[in-house]
C-alpha cells in the first residue's frame, strides 16, 4: 500500500514550503519532493515598468538579499544601455554585494542552522531554535547578531538605507563614497574577522558530531556552477559562468549571455517553484548545484589569504570536490570570511573614493542580461524592452531554482537513510527538513509572516487516511 | 551620558498589497516633526540581529499588518509585546516577542515594547493597499506618533 509522509510547511526556511514523502508497499521511501507552495508573480510585475525603476524594484523581491537582485538587474539594465560603469561605480556595486554576501550568510548559518549544529538533530524543538542558542552559547549567538550587522551597516552607509536601497542605478552607482562612511565601515572589520574566525573555530570542532549527516545529506555526485574571474577564482560581481563535474571535469564556461545554451527551465505541476536544469544533459540527468559549495569546488582559490587557508584545510581534509551539501554550511563562513577580506581590500584602495561613480546613456538595445552570485547562488535576470526602454518581458533564475533537483534529490536521499515505515519521530523528520536547510533556499520573495508556522507532518495511505499525524 | 530614544519597527513587504502598509507609516512617520526625536526603521521582515538594535531604545512600537478573516479590514489594534518565544515558532520571521527575548538573553536587557497593527484584506501581489487600509494609514500614524511620544515626554 502506498503511503505518503507530508511535512508542511517546512520551518526555518526563507518562505513556505513543504516536504512530501511517498512511502511503498513495505513501508520504505519511494519518492520525495520538495514543494514550494506559495506563487511568486514578480516576473508578472515587471512587465510594463521603465527600465530606470527595475533595479529598486527588484529590490523589493526580497528582504534578505535584496542587494543580489539590485546587481543582477542593474547589470541587465548596463547590458541595455550599452554602458560600461566607471571601475569605481562597479568597486562599489561589488562592496555592497559583498557586505549582503556576509550578513545573509550570518542569518543563514547562525540563526537558521546553528539550533541543528548545537544541540542536535533528535534534541527537544523548546531548545533547538536561535533563543536556546542565545541561552547555551551567547558568543555564538551573538557573533552571528554582529556579522547580520556589519554587513547591514555597511548596506545602510553606502546605500542611505539597509533595506531596498535605490543607490545602484543602471549605469552605476547613485553617490560616491565619502572618507567618513569609509572609515565607519573600515572600523567594524577587525570584530567582524574576530566572529567569523570564533565560528570557524566552533564549527570545525564539532564537525565530528555529524559524521552520519554529512555523509547522507546530500551526498552525491552532481555537477556545480559559479561565476569565476579571469584566475578562475571566486567571483560574486562579475565574471564567467563554470560548470565542473562532480570530478572536476569542465562542462562548461560561458559568458551569461549565453546562459539559455546551457541553463533549460521547466514547470513542475505540484510546486511553483520552477526547477533549472544543465541542458546538455537534459532534465533527467542535469541536476546542478550553486552556492556557497559550488562555489568553493568550481573556482580553484578564493584569492585572499584568511579564505585560501581554510579552504586548503577543507579540501585536505574532505577533497577537492566533496559531494554532500551538509558542507554549504562550513562554506557559507568561508564566503563570510572571504566577503570580509574582500570589503577590507576595496576600502583600503584610495580610489575607492573617486567620484566619477555613474555613465549615462540611453536605450542601446532591446534585450539586456545581469548576472551576479548572490548568497545562495547564481543569480541571472534578463530583460526584454521596447524602444522607449518598458519592459515587455522579465525572466529571473534564482538560486533556488538551480538548486530545486539537487534539493529533491537530497531529501529522497535523507528520507530513505533516516526514515523507516510509519513512524514519525522528530529527530528523523528533523533532518529531512534539515537538509533542505544547507542550500538555504529563498523563498520569502513574497511571503508575509501570519504568526506562528507549525510543523504539521501527517502519514497519508493511499486511499487518503491519515495514518499517523504530528504537530509541534 | 547617552539618551535612549524611542524606537518604530515597521515591516512587510511592499509589493504584496496590504502588506506594505508598514513602509506606508514609516515613510509619514519620518516626513512629520513630531517625530525628530524617535528613530524609524523599516523592514521587510523581523531577524533576530534586532535584539541589538533595540537594546539602546527607550522603547519600542512595531508596526505591522494583521491578516485575520475574522477581522474588518482597516481596523487598528495596539497590544503590548512581551518576552517570549513560543517553541513552535521556528521560522526565520521571529516574532516582536523574540525579539524582546533574544535582548534579555543575549545583553540582559529590553525596553518596554508595543505593537500597533491594522488589520488587512489582502496580501496577494501588488502595489496598492486597499480602500479600508489606505483609510487607516491617518490613525496608525497618530497612534504611533502618540505612543512615541508619551515615552519621550515621560
């Protein structure tokens, strides 16, 4: 008899989602899916607005990487125009990028993972959630609250606010940074390297914990993609698009403008969220991941010195292409620590406060591409205009989408390694949800909090009764 | 010596219609004089890094949106927040509560905190509020103005 497990939605995520879990005559897991039940109608939105709105506009997609969308669109918007930004208008894009690439990284890992990591995947919910860790380990807690900070400040001193800032226009850059702003920021760094550095330290101690995690969560071979820069290494503002095989072989490298050669889409009837998939392997086997993990297996260094030596650590110690996601968490620091060596880098560079921050020029084209890496992954929008510059169509690839087949297929992985038969016990369940946790999928871009979210996990027969339910 | 001022927190999403009717306050909070010696924040989202923002305010209005069929569209409720973390609350939206709990954990203090919310009719994708909460974005601010206001004359 066929029988489904159903977690919904899925807690400590960006946004509404629920995991279903198909169960086979003898009670083992045939199938699981990761479903996004909410509709994101932004793509609708965008049509007939004028290009000058679409980046502040797209900001507003989200209030956790709204900076990621400001740079990917403002890039399609440069492609439209024609126009290459002064070096100094693109420095300070790239900053801004990479303040939002600490501070998300810092909600992720310390307030959405660290429950899990701290007290264990079977511990009680009263405890497993970001007040016990506050109580339990203060400095963690609160080395996560400076980083979400840092990054933060940064956005709100460069940007004239932390949220939705308007300051990255098409062509550049809205206002030049001013020696004061520069120092504020400049100023925060060193208790920034402090936090990441103690969270290193932490994470790397515990990593014995979950051994059995790290080997089931996600553990399997696929191909990864990130943007690179000319060395090959970690680029978040600009760069080429690479595909490695789980090996390391090369699949792919190419310029975003060419992303619909390699990059297919396709609709899945039971969820909105709209999977991705590497085209010449078609869908069946063109799964693909992006992120923070991919990110660290497709560039060949970091390009700064703090990162670099974690990640030789990394890969002495897991490989140079490690395959279980559970490993999106120790990457997500490496990204914070990079993203930090990187704004000290731009800031200490005296031109950094040149003033010449924007070009100008009209509608040079009909169609323009950005792409950026945002927290998450590979971030692309692409633009279609009419001659007076008004959007006509809008397509937007998300990190999440990339990683929807790597994230089914993670579950499927997990649910058939921790669950068993009609059972639901929360330790299990846990670590279902868990996995789907290490790629950190957005998916608040609409969502509006109505108050407390429950777990709900219902057992379903085939014929729809309810075989066992848990709520908590 | 340093002068804690009054805090406002508003948050939601602005382009999902009623929603964004806390950026709509924030943004007639901060255009009106009576408001110079509060500090104003708008956000898409409560996050847990707040319990550092509020620890240095001498009290705290968040202002949100209620999506409750049960009740009339437009029609605006003040509650005090206390600390508290419901154990089924796991999302990465914490709660006003949580945040006022977090404070007390991690910096051992929090100020005295209320929520002033409207109750909406819609949060589908858009850009306009609705007839019932446009009609309320007049009181919400005076309610906020006024809540700001007996704390920094106290």
């Amino acid at each position: 008899m066929a029988r489904e497990i159903t977690i919904d939605p899925v807690t400590r995520i960006e946004g509404h989602a629920r995991i279903r879990i198909s169960l086979g005559d003898a009670g083992q897991v045939a199938d699981a899916q990761f479903q996004v039940t909410q509709f994101r109608g932004f793509e609708k939105i965008c049509q007939g607005r004028p290009l000058a709105e679409m980046p502040s506009l797209m900001a507003r997609i989200c209030g956790i990487c709204p900076v990621s969308h400001l740079i990917a669109s403002a890039k399609a918007c440069d492609d439209i125009l024609a126009v290459k930004p002064p070096k100094v208008g693109e420095d300070l894009r790239a900053l801004m990028n990479l303040a939002q690439i600490v501070q998300s990284n810092a909600l992720s890992l310390f307030h959405l993972a660290s429950p899990d990591l701290l007290f264990g995947f079977d511990a009680d919910p009263a405890m497993r959630n970001i007040v016990g860790v506050a109580k339990s380990n203060p400095q963690l807690a609160m080395d996560g609250i400076y980083l979400r900070k840092f990054g933060q400040h940064a956005i709100e001193l460069l940007g004239g606010k932390r949220i939705h800032p308007a300051w990255i226009v098409p062509g550049g850059v809205e206002s030049a940074l001013t020696a004061e702003k520069r120092d504020e920021i400049r100023a925060m760094i060193p208790e920034a390297y402090a936090a990441a550095d103690r969270a290193l330290v932490w994470y790397k101690s515990n990593l014995l914990n979950w051994a059995e995690e790290a080997e089931t969560f996600g553990a399997f071979p696929s191909a990864f993609m990130s943007l690179v820069d000319a060395d090959g290494n970690v680029a978040h503002y600009d760069g080429r698009l690479r595909v490695v095989d789980h090996d390391g072989t090369l699949l792919a490298d190419f310029d975003a403008h060419d992303y619909a050669d390699y990059i297919g889409e396709y609709t899945d009837e039971a969820s909105f969220l709209k999977p991705t998939y590497f085209k010449p392997r078609g869908i069946e086997n063109g799964l693909y991941r992006v992120g923070t993990l991919a990110r660290a297996i497709v560039a060949e260094r970091f390009g700064t010195p703090r990162a670099d030596v974690e990640l030789d650590a990394f890969r002495s110690r897991f490989g140079r292409y490690p395959s279980s996601s559970f490993h999106y968490h120790q990457t997500r620091l490496f990204d914070i620590l990079y993203g930090i060596e990187r704004m000290e880098m731009y800031l200490d560079d005296p031109e950094i406060l040149a003033t010449r921050v924007a070009s100008h020029a009209e509608v040079n084209r009909n169609v323009g591409i950005g792409v950026a890496e945002a927290p998450r992954g590979t971030l692309i929008h692409h633009y279609v205009v009419d001659d007076d510059g008004i959007v006509q169509t809008a397509n937007l690839i998300i990190a999440t989408g990339h990683n929807a087949a790597a994230m089914n297929a993670s579950v499927l992985q997990v649910a058939r390694h921790f669950v068993r038969g009609e059972r639901i016990e929360e330790g299990m369940l846990n670590r279902v949800e868990a996995v789907i946790r290490c790629y950190d999928p957005c998916l608040s871009c609409s969502t509006h909090a109505m108050g407390q979210m429950p777990l709900h996990i219902s057992l379903v027969g085939y014929d729809g009764e309810v075989l066992d339910e848990v709520r908590r | 010596m340093t002068l804690h001022r009054p805090l406002v927190i508003a948050y939601g999403n602005r382009l999902r219609g009623d929603d964004a009717i806390g950026w709509v306050v924030a943004d007639a909070l901060r255009d009106d004089v009576r408001m110079e010696p509060v500090d104003v924040l708008a956000v898409q989202q409560l996050t847990p890094d707040l319990a550092n923002e509020i620890t240095t305010a001498s009290r705290v209005v968040f202002v949100d949106a209620r999506l409750d069929p049960a009740l009339t569209p437009g029609v605006v409720a003040v509650d005090v927040v206390l600390p508290e973390f419901d154990a089924g609350l796991m999302t990465h939206n914490v709660g006003a509560g949580t945040i006022l709990s977090l404070a007390e954990a991690l910096y051992g203090v929090h100020p005295p905190a209320v929520a002033v919310t409207v109750a909406i009719e819609s949060a589908e994708p858009g850009a306009d509020l609705s007839g019932a909460v446009s009609a309320s974005v007049s009181q919400l601010v005076e309610t906020v103005i006024r809540l700001c206001t007996e704390t920094s004359n106290a």
